[in-house]
C-alpha cells in the first residue's frame, strides 16, 4: 500500500528557497539547503517554522542514531537548517546550533624519516640557509623563529648545558630550547664567516652581487635578518634534489624533531614546551607518527597474544 505523499510546500520553506536564490551559492548547494528543510517538514508532517527549538534537538539525535548520518550529511543538514531558522527566519536566540558538534578529521603532518632529513639538509646548495633549516630541525623552530634568531639568543655557560632563547613564538611567548654541543660548534662557526652584531641569519638582500660583494660581505652588512621565502625557495630545491616526500616543507621539519623526540622516550609534555605550544592537545598529534611507537605496539601485542595462547 502506498503511503499518501506529506505536503512540504509551505510559505516558510517558499520564502526559504527564494532566500538561497539570493545567495553566492552553487546550484547544488541551493538545492540541497532546501531538499534538507523539506526533509525535516516531512519528518514532522508539518511546517518546519512551527517546530520548537526542542523538537529540532530531537531531530537532529534522530539523525545521529537513527539515521546513522555520518559528519559529511550531518554537517549538511547543520548548516541547512541553522540557515533556514537562523539566517532566513530569525531564531537568533537558538542554542541548538551550537550544540550540534561535528568532528573534524585529523589532518596528520607530514613527517620525514631520520634518513630523509640527513638527505634534504645535504642537498642544500646554500650555506646559511643550510644551517638555518638545520637549526628548525635541531630545536623544533618554526621559519619565521629560525630566521630572526640574534647572536644574544644563545645562551651558554660554564654551569648551563647551551640554550636556545626563542623569543615572541606565536602566541606571543618566549620558550628555551635545548642545543647540543654539536650544533653550538656550527651555528659558531657559521657566524664566524659574517660576524654580524645582531643576527644569526643576515639576510643580505638584493643587488650585492651587482656592487661587487660577495655573499657573506653582502651578509655582513644586512639591515635585517633572511627572509622566509629564502628559506622556502631554497628548500623547495633541495627537496627535488633529494627525491624525498614532495609534500615536504621548512615547516615538516619541525614535525619531524617532534616525532623524533617521542621515538627516543622524551616525555610528550616536554617536546610540548620546547614545541610552544599553548596546550598539550597540539602535541599528542604526534603519538601517531612514530614509527618507533607502532613497532613497540606491535611487539607488546605479540607477546599478549603468545601469553594469551601459551605460545
């Protein structure tokens, strides 16, 4: 037996769908808004703009349990109901919006293996780029971090094991960052070559070829520190030159130092301090990127899985 067709043309979803026509939409966009609130009037048998704030509470459980929506159609309907009561009808004081919480997938960071680092960082043609994109990776630096790093930053004593001074990360704080003895020795003798009073990485600008100079007198002379796009053009070489992940940038560099660090057993709530990062949530990304992590995983399970079975 056929069920009888629910009326859905109401003055509201009328009024709605003139509503959409207005906006920048794409057809398809327009049309599903409108198929997602006849929906809702189908669901209730009547017209949506008489639905309590509850009833639409209800409706969207009903979604999530009932109809299984997975976070693309539940998004979806979200939005198109949120623009059919909010934006077109004027339920402003409704909290029910906000309630409805999608999950956004996890966008994991590219990260590269120990071996590709070592290959990235010999590929690089330019000597204070090549130290500087070494230090991101030594000290898990951001770009803009590395580049405008000043000869005062290093901090090192007879008591103190070397330090890092980064000053204004993003979001505004400072943070030390631990430097082997080793990398001390290079960033030294790289500033050796320009002896800048300030910083660490001149930038020596444009034309100096032209007046005559070489790059570190050109260096020696800089106004302000190297450039970010230096940095990045310069990787972006070194990259193709070295056959490694072509999704790679200055920034996996950082990833990597992090996912690095938790493969040798540094606690993740120091790798997030010396990361500068404002919560602990940021970090734990990074328990999913350790090949060490999943083998000693694996290996745990092999030996639950022999003791459960007497192997």
């Amino acid at each position: 037996m056929l069920k009888p067709a629910i009326h859905t043309h109401h003055p509201s979803i009328t009024q709605f769908q003139q509503f959409v026509e207005l906006k920048d939409f794409r057809p398809p966009t327009r049309k599903e808004y409108v198929r997602y609130v006849r929906k809702l009037a189908e669901h209730f048998g009547c017209d949506p703009l008489t639905l309590t704030e509850d009833q639409l509470r209800q409706y969207f459980l009903f979604l999530r349990q009932e109809k299984h929506y997975t976070r693309s159609p539940m998004k979806a309907a979200k939005f198109s109901l949120r623009s059919f009561f909010v934006d077109c009808h004027g339920r402003t004081g409704w909290t029910v919006f906000a309630e409805v919480r999608i999950a956004e997938p996890v966008q994991l960071p590219v990260v590269l293996a120990r071996e590709e680092v070592a290959a990235v960082l010999r590929a690089v043609r330019e000597p204070r780029v090549g130290v500087c994109l070494e230090l991101i990776y030594h000290c898990g630096l951001r770009v803009g971090e590395a580049v405008r790093v000043e000869l005062r930053d290093l901090h090192q004593s007879r008591t103190d094991q070397p330090r890092l001074h980064v000053r204004c990360g993003k979001g505004g704080g400072d943070r030390f960052v631990p430097l082997s003895p080793g990398m001390v020795q290079r960033l030294r003798q790289w500033w050796r070559q320009h002896q800048h009073p300030t910083w660490l990485f001149p930038g020596p600008g444009t034309g100096w070829r032209e007046r005559g100079y070489t790059a570190t007198a050109a260096a020696a002379r800089a106004t302000t520190h190297l450039s970010v796009s230096a940095v990045q053009n310069t990787f972006r070489l070194a990259r193709a030159q070295s056959g490694i992940n072509p999704a790679a940038t200055p920034h996996t560099l950082r990833h990597s130092y992090a996912t690095h660090l938790l493969e040798e057993g540094v606690s993740l709530l120091q790798i997030s301090r010396y990361l500068g990062h404002a919560s602990l949530d940021t970090t734990v990304i990074y328990t999913h990127l350790t090949a060490v992590s999943e083998a000693r995983t694996r290996a745990a399970l092999a030996t639950l899985d022999r003791q459960l079975h007497g192997g």
